[in-house]
C-alpha cells in the first residue's frame, strides 16, 4: 500500500502543522458525520496513541496509523490539496475516499 502526499498538500499542511506530528486516523460511529461506516482524517500530535499498531511509509515520513483501517485504502492512495475548495483529499485509483479530509488538532491532557 502507498500513501503519497502532493507538493500542493505538503504546502499546505505546512501551513497549520508540524508534519511529524501527523496520523492516519479512521473515525467511525454516528459522530463521524459519514454516511457509510467510517472516515480517514489526519490527527495531530496524536502519533503515540495505543490506536496506532502500523507504520504507513509516505514520501513525507512515516505515518502511525490504525492497522486494521488500512483495509479502507486501494495499493496507490493520494492526499491532494484543492485550492477551489480549500480542502485536503483523499484519493485512489477508485477516485474519491474523502473530498474533505479532516485535519484535527489532539490537545493533550
């Protein structure tokens, strides 16, 4: 499985987080605000959560993720930045997972 990130979205990460802070989260349940079972968001300073059980290798860094969620992306995934809409997306060679990817800043206790 590859996880690739755009120039346009590495600039624009860069702009509101430290990118080794970043993490693959899958959300789920009826606060998810998805109209199927889950979402894929990016979660900041978070990477050290027991959530996390795989490393997911980017052309940015590796990436903490939830293992059994790894499922939900295709072999060649994409996270671009639409300037139109403001917006991260999530991609895959079956087009659109996430239109507006979330990026969601954790605040330790």
């Amino acid at each position: 499985m590859k996880l690739t990130f755009t120039d346009a979205a590495v600039a624009e990460l860069k702009k509101r987080v430290d990118l080794q802070s970043l993490s693959l989260f899958y959300a789920t349940g009826p606060y998810c605000g998805c109209p199927s079972t889950g979402i894929f968001a990016l979660r900041v300073n978070e990477k050290d959560s027991i959530e996390y059980d795989a490393i997911v290798e980017t052309n940015i860094g590796k990436i903490p993720a939830q293992k059994w969620a790894l499922v939900f992306l295709d072999s060649d995934n994409l996270i671009d930045f639409n300037p139109s809409q403001q917006a991260l997306q999530l991609k895959s060679e079956r087009g659109f997972l996430n239109l507006n990817l979330m990026v969601e800043e954790i605040i330790p206790e």
